[in-house]
C-alpha cells in the first residue's frame, strides 16, 4: 500500500502565493474589486443549481419531489420548498443586480428592494409557468409513440427538463437578471445538450424529441405546437459589427417558426427567417431563406429547386 505523499511535496504556500498574485494583478488591470466587504461578488453556479432542483420539486411535488412525500403533505411541502428557493433566490439577485450596478459604475441604493420586487413578480408567475410546462409535458406524450405516459416523459426526457429549466431562466431573463437565467440555461444544457438562450421566445405545447446538440439561439421566436428533434439549430447567420469592429448585441439575428411546425434532425436554420405555419423541415436541411406556411423540404426538393434556378 504506497504512503500518502506529505504535503510539503506540493510547495504549496509558494503556490498559493502565486495563484493570490495572479488574481490580484487580474482584478487591477480589470479594475475589479473582490466583492462587498471582501465577499462573493457574483452569483454562485451552485446556489443555482440547488435552487432550480426545489423549484422543479415545487412545480411537480409527487413526481420531482422527495421519495417519501405524500399527497396529504403536499401543499406544506410546496410552501416549505419555495420560502426556501425564492430566499435563496433573492439573494443570488442581489448580488446579480450589485455586480452590475458597480460595472455600469451606477448609484447600488435601491437594488434590494428592486431584487425583492423581481423575486415576488418570478414566485406570482410560477403557477402560470406550471400551466405552461403541462401543455410541453402533453405535446411530447402526443407526439412520441414511445410514451407510455405522461409521467415517463417528465421523469425520463431530457427534453422536458430542458423546458422546464427554460421557461424559469426565460422569466428571469425578462425581468433584469440575465446572468442567473444564462446560468439556469447552462445547467440544463449541461445535463441534456440541449443548449437554449434563455432570450428564446417559445410558445406553449413546444416539444424537444431525443434532443441532444439542439441549439436555440437568444432571439429565436417559436409559435405554439412546434416540434423538434435532435441536432436542430436555430442560429444566426451573421454578426454584424460596430464602427470598432465589436460584435453589435441584441439584435434579431435567429428564426422566427410559426405554429404546428415540426423539424427533423440535422436540420440548420440560420439567420431571421421565417418558417411559415404548419411547415415541415426534413433532415440535415440547411436553409437559410424564408419559407411560406405549409412548405415540405427535404434535401432532395432543395437541391432540385437549387437546380432549377442555377445555383
């Protein structure tokens, strides 16, 4: 059995001493502070992380749940669950809202009360969101053969987690905390690879099939009833840049997919086009112009109207 080294063999207070040099010398050239009273400036990833798990535990007590949890003690459970997320909540806004405060190197006071003020607005609209996630959770029993139930596809689909992680960030992103939704989204697409902007507008009954390598991007719009399956972008085409050469932000730059569309896997759709109602995108398309409602492409009729026109 080998012996564990001592640590003098790592030379660790010279190490340390360096990795304290390194941060110093990044916060001056950024002009950064280490935080209030030496403390956590920003968010935490992992605050995060436990926070989405009580809210997904709130949304759907008897099947995100805790194992031993019985219908008697649900609503106790759900109001237990929630004073605990939305506190925690509150204060992973607070320190958003500071942090971006001393970046645009404006006045903090008020920031507590308008991180208060969010959180409550986030807690009305959870029943609402509760509403919406049960018509994605029914869009994917409807529209997988494979689904014996209702309950399978919230427990099993990546696809379901996906949205549900979504329709939360894309909350937050509304209402003025970005970074929390950004981190939302990309715990989500951590554990499916399914990659959503929490920006992502996305109607209800919106149903993600296998969904690995999905990418839906900051200002996609998408109507009701929309299906897709795994591999499917919706990106941009271009990023337009300022005078100085910096990437210019916020502008549309994804597609907008009308109702009742389903694209299939591999499909690329790039830039702010439109695809028209009730269209149906085969796979590995790559498609970058507009189409009208109720269009059927396929690789094949794309290359034969390429043909056509002597592209």
């Amino acid at each position: 059995m080998s012996e564990q080294p001592a640590t003098g063999h790592w030379q660790l207070h010279s190490i340390v001493s360096g990795l304290r040099s390194a941060r110093e010398q990044w916060r001056t050239r950024n002009g950064r502070s280490s935080g209030e009273q030496g403390g956590r400036e920003l968010p935490s990833r992992e605050a995060v992380r436990q926070i989405l798990e009580q809210l997904c535990g709130a949304l759907f007590p008897m099947r995100l749940g805790p194992v031993d949890l019985r219908e008697e003690s649900e609503d106790f459970y759900v109001g237990h669950t929630l004073d605990a997320a939305l506190t925690s909540l509150l204060a992973q806004a607070r320190l958003e809202l500071r942090y971006a405060a001393r970046q645009e190197k404006i006045d903090e006071a008020g920031v507590d009360a308008r991180a208060l003020r969010l959180i409550q607005d986030f807690a009305a609209a959870l029943p609402g969101l509760r509403v919406m996630l049960d018509t994605d959770v029914l869009a994917a029993y409807h529209g997988d053969p494979a689904a014996r139930s209702v309950d399978e596809v919230l427990l099993c689909y990546p696809g379901i987690l996906a949205i549900i992680h979504h329709r939360l960030a894309h909350h937050l992103y509304k209402s003025g905390l970005p970074l929390l939704a950004r981190i939302s989204a990309e715990l989500a697409h951590s554990a499916t690879g399914i990659d959503i902007h929490p920006g992502a507008q996305i109607g209800p009954s919106f149903f993600i099939d296998h969904g690995t390598g999905v990418v839906i991007g900051e200002t996609a719009v998408i109507g009701e009833r929309v299906r897709i399956y795994q591999a499917v972008t919706l990106g941009a085409k271009r990023f337009p840049a300022d005078e100085s050469g910096q990437l210019q932000k916020g502008h549309p730059r994804h597609p907008i997919v009308e109702d009742d569309v389903v694209i299939y896997a591999g499909a690329t759709i790039l830039g702010r086009i439109t695809i028209g109602k009730g269209s149906t995108i085969g796979g590995n398309v790559w498609l970058t112009r507009s189409v009208p409602p109720e269009s059927n492409l396929t690789q094949a009729n794309l290359q034969l109207d390429c043909g056509n026109r002597g592209v």
